[in-house]
C-alpha cells in the first residue's frame, strides 16, 4: 500500500506573500471561490499548487 503524501498547507499570510497581496485579499478571493481554500476554525489553509494555478490563471487573463 503506497504512502499518502500530507501535502502542506499554507496560511493567508504566506499566499499574501507569494501573489503580492494583502491578506484580507486573499481571504476575501478564498471566500468568493476565486482561490481554492479551507476554513479551519477562524484561520484559512491554501495548497501550494492551488495558489500556483490561480497565480497562472491571472498571468493568462
């Protein structure tokens, strides 16, 4: 049986960071459907290749 990989998880914060954003932009598009995103109790989580694919969605646009 193959291994799960846990894939780790990003705060706004760091996806702030990563797309030159404020973080309230960023939970804002979580909380719009722009960017796929996970409310865990008061904090939001992101996956790296989440950000990545809506960082390549805006470079297309």
């Amino acid at each position: 049986m193959p291994a799960v990989k846990k894939e780790t998880l990003l705060r706004s914060k760091d996806v702030a960071h990563i797309l030159d954003l404020p973080p309230d932009d960023v939970i804002y598009l979580a909380r719009k459907g722009k960017i796929r995103g996970v409310k865990e109790g008061k904090y939001w989580k992101f996956r790296l290749r989440d950000v990545k694919y809506y960082q390549k969605k805006l470079q297309a646009d």
